[in-house]
C-alpha cells in the first residue's frame, strides 16, 4: 500500500524475459480500429482492452478478444504469475491494457469504481516515449517501461502523451484476500469466483 501522500512507486524491474513477449504482442495492436474506444467520459481520449478476469458483467469495452488479444493475454501470463508471487493470495479485481495516442490527454479524474477504493493499483509501461507522463496536482512522472509501479488513482490525476507514438500501459487491480469482505459488496458475494485470474 502506498504511504499517504505518495502518488507511486517503484516497486522494482521486471525480467526483459517476461516483458519482451508482451511488448511484442502489444505492439501489435491497431489502436484506430473500432472497439478499443473508452467509454468513461474522463477517459474518452484514450483506448482500452479489458482482461478476462472482469467481474462477470461489469465490462466496461466492446472489444471482442480477437487473435491480437488473445495473444497479449497470453503473453501476459508469465507476469501474472510473476506478480502472483510477490503479492500471494490476491483477487485480481481488473486488468487492462490502456493506451494513450499521440497528443492526448485524459481528462483530471479521480477512479470512482465501487472497487477503487480497497484495491492497489498497479502499472506496467509496455511502449513509451519521452512526451508521455503520468500527473497528479503535486506531482508527475515518466513511467519506465520495465518496471511495476504502484500508482495513486484515488487522488486527481491525468496523463499526457505529447509523443509521436501510441503510449501503452498494462493496468491491474489487485485486493488481498485477507481485505476483502462479503459483507462490505454483498451484491458481489456471488461473483467472488470470478475474480481470481487463472
């Protein structure tokens, strides 16, 4: 968990062995095609594919998971587990890929999911250049690719990528299982299942 007041950190490198195939496969992607668009108004400007292990019903994209997606899934696998291993017994509450073209820039929003405030989120930068950062009214940074970084997104923030290139970023939503509580969601009780990622 982040100190309060930090809005990421570093939380170390990842092996070029798992990040090669997933910067492949996510290069790949072509971002203008229909169904990548967001639909959450602070968010429009940029692009998204969701992971499977969305709580049932709660897809927030129209994209199928066509061949390019099932591959960046499965090149994803390796770091999953990876990650499996540094934060054990964790529900995977979301994941996606976010992409952000040239010249945009989010909107200043702070996540307001119901699962934002008890989950950790992290970010993986996959393609990047020098114009994108990540920002926060006190702070900002230019996220390496090559590192997990936990990131602060229950405090205002936006990003920009004042690049050339589409800017690419693999975003997960992770709880504890020791902090999740039936009671506190109990309309999510049943679809507890669905939210480890296998």
């Amino acid at each position: 968990m982040l100190i309060p007041g930090l809005n990421y950190k570093v939380i170390r490198p990842i092996s070029p062995t798992i990040m090669g195939p997933i910067i492949e496969a996510c290069s790949m992607v072509d971002w203008t095609q229909d169904g990548y668009g967001r639909k959450e108004q602070p968010l429009r400007n940029g692009k998204l594919i969701e992971f499977p292990f969305v709580l049932e019903g709660e897809r927030i994209s129209s994209n199928p998971y066509g061949e390019i997606e099932t591959r960046i899934i499965e090149a994803t696998k390796p770091l999953i587990a990876w990650m499996n291993k540094l934060y054990p017994k964790s529900l995977w509450l979301r994941g996606s890929l976010g992409a952000l073209p040239p010249g945009a820039t989010l909107d200043w929003h702070i996540d307001g999911g119901w699962h934002h405030p008890i989950c950790y989120r992290y970010h993986i930068p996959i393609i990047t250049n020098d114009g994108c950062k990540e920002m926060w009214s006190n702070d900002e940074v230019h996220m390496a690719v090559g590192y997990l970084y936990e990131f602060n997104n229950i405090e205002l923030h936006s990003a920009t990528n004042q690049g050339t290139d589409y800017r690419s970023h693999l975003i997960f939503d992770l709880i504890p299982e020791s902090e999740w509580d039936d009671s506190t969601f109990p309309e999510r009780a049943i679809k507890r299942k669905h939210l480890a990622y296998t």
